[in-house]
C-alpha cells in the first residue's frame, strides 16, 4: 500500500531532498505546490492557455530529469524561473520554425483555427504588448511586474547584474509606450 505524504508541513527543501533522492511522492508534492507558479509564468510569457499548459508539461519533465543537479544555492523558485524561461524559449522557436514552414504552403490560416481576438481589456492589451518585447524585456517585465519581484529578485532568476534588469525594464517601458500608443492606447 502507497504511503501517504502530509505535504502542508513539509517544507520545500525537505520535498527536494526526498525526490532527489527518488521519493515520486515527494517529487508529486512538489510539482503540485509549484505548478500554478510555472503555469501563471508561462502564460505570462507566451498568452495562450495551451502554449502555457505545454511550457507547463515541459518544465515538470525537465524538473523530473533535473531534480538531482539541484544543489539549493538559491531560492528553488529561482531555479523554477529559469527553467520555465527556458522552456518557453524553447516553445516559441519551435512554433516560429513550424509557423514559418506551415506559412511557406500557403495553409496557416486555414489549419491552425486559432485568429488571433481582441484583448477586452487594457490590461489584456498590455500584456499582449509585453509579448512584443525582446525576450530580454519581456522577461524582465513578467519577474517584476507579472510576479512582483525586485529587481535583485529577477536579476538572481535571470542570472544577470541587478542593473541589467533595470535596463531592460526601462527599455521596456519605453518600447511598450511606443506600442500602446501605435494601438491607439496611451
């Protein structure tokens, strides 16, 4: 018979130490206290629903086949953020590739039954705007502005100077204005 595993007072670390070590209930655990975490990532970056399901699915095989190389010298969100910017990279250059190759048939339009809707709100349309970004900016935009992270935070996430973030946001800034404005906005 299974055993059970009361997850509500188990911390993180001690999770990470028994999956390490191949403990599947410890790993579940895991994966269930952070899904939501990756999830609202993902779709943040990317803005669809099933892009971000699939980043999602994406991190927690790679969570389960990196799980051991985690040494813990910073926060395991961190290390989770990383691992879903990675992953939907990863995401966005394959579809650019298969739209590219759909695109040279002449077919996408007609087989991919996603036409792109109107944001109904502002805050849809901004986000939709973030998506326009340098993958530089728009990470440095959902970390501060998506997830509520300083800038020390997303710089430790991104692995970069805590400056560098600063840069990004501002530039990001500065070209969101520019978009919200072209899309009558302001």
């Amino acid at each position: 018979m299974a055993m059970m595993l009361d997850k509500s007072d188990v911390s993180d670390a001690d999770l990470i130490g028994r999956a390490r070590n191949g403990d599947r209930l410890a790993f579940g655990a895991l994966v269930e206290r952070h899904y939501g975490f990756i999830h609202r990532v993902a779709f943040r970056w990317c803005g669809r629903k099933a892009d971000a399901e699939d980043i999602a699915q994406e991190v927690c095989v790679r969570l389960g086949k990196a799980i051991r190389d985690y040494r813990g010298g910073g926060a395991f969100t961190t290390w989770l953020y990383a691992m879903t910017m990675n992953a939907a990279r990863d995401l966005m250059r394959k579809s650019a590739r298969e739209s590219l190759k759909t695109q040279a048939f002449g077919v996408h339009a007609l087989i991919s039954g996603e036409a792109q809707e109107e944001p109904d709100d502002q805050a849809d349309r901004l986000w939709l705007a973030v998506r326009q970004l340098s993958d530089k900016q728009r990470e440095a935009v959902v970390l501060v502005y998506g997830e509520g992270l300083s800038h020390a935070a997303a710089a430790d996430a991104l692995a970069v100077a805590e400056a560098t973030v600063s840069w990004h946001i501002h530039e990001a800034k500065k070209r969101l204005k520019q978009l919200m404005r072209s899309a009558g906005e302001e």
